[in-house]
C-alpha cells in the first residue's frame, strides 16, 4: 500500500502583480491575515540580508513603526538592486525585541507594510529576540524574492 501524496491546493496572483508566483493555501485553513501560509515560485532568487531600520547615513529613526518603515524600505532598496520589486518577495522573517511592543503596534504597522509594499503578502515569521547586533534596532527583517 502506497501513501498518496496530499491534494495541492494554491491561488495565483492576479497576472497584474507581475509574477508566477503561487500562493499556497490549504482546503479548510482560515485565510491567513497579512501573510502566506506558503509561497511556489519559479525565477531568479533574490537574497535580503537582515535589514534594520536605518537610514543611508546609519541613523535610526525614533520608534518601533518608524523602525518598521525604514527596514521594509531598506528591503525595496536592495530589491531594486536585484531587478526585483515587493511583488516578488516570497518570504520574510521578522525579529523583534519586544513581541507585545510589535503586537502593540500591528494596526499601524499594517498600514505602513501597504504603503511601503503594497498589497502583497509573502510567507512570513516572526521572532521575539534577545537582542540585535545593532544597540539601537528594535527590529530587524530578512527576506527572500524570486524574480520570474
């Protein structure tokens, strides 16, 4: 007797979203808020390393959400660099100092995940951490894009 592999169930993105990118969603989940379950992808990888949120000039801002803002676009930055866009990210990974300081935030930090990259929500985690390399982060992201 064999196992038969699990029936795979996905979405795709709207073709306007400029990708081949498939959203992975299994029959029966309540659909994820802000984020993926899991992302299919076929392209060119692009590797985000840890992006805090400071400036060209090394400056942080004051501010969890301001933080937030300047990392994700930190992360467009380096994605453009890669002829990616937000679009192609495929998966983030936050790490955070202080998980009720993000859970605080989540309302404002929604918004500013939509105007900084839109509508597009990669598979993601998120990590309470210890600390971080630099003393003034309050965050810090990582990220991964495939580019079709």
């Amino acid at each position: 007797m064999t196992d038969a592999p699990a029936p795979v169930h996905h979405r795709k993105l709207p073709p306007a979203r400029g990708g081949q990118h498939v959203m992975l969603q299994p029959d029966g989940w309540p659909q994820p808020k802000g984020y993926s379950n899991g992302v299919k992808a076929h392209g060119e990888m692009v590797f985000i390393g840890g992006m805090v949120g400071w400036d060209e000039q090394e400056k942080f801002p004051q501010g969890f959400v301001a933080q937030a803002r300047q990392a994700l676009k930190n992360i467009c930055a380096v994605l453009a660099e890669g002829a990616a866009r937000p679009q192609h990210l495929t998966r983030m990974t936050w790490y955070v100092l202080d998980m009720d300081e993000y859970i605080a935030a989540r309302k404002e930090l929604a918004a500013v995940y939509r105007e900084v990259l839109g509508t597009h929500y990669p598979a993601m985690a998120l990590v309470e951490v210890r600390r971080l390399l630099e003393p003034e982060a309050r965050l810090e992201i990582e990220a991964t894009a495939v580019v079709p």
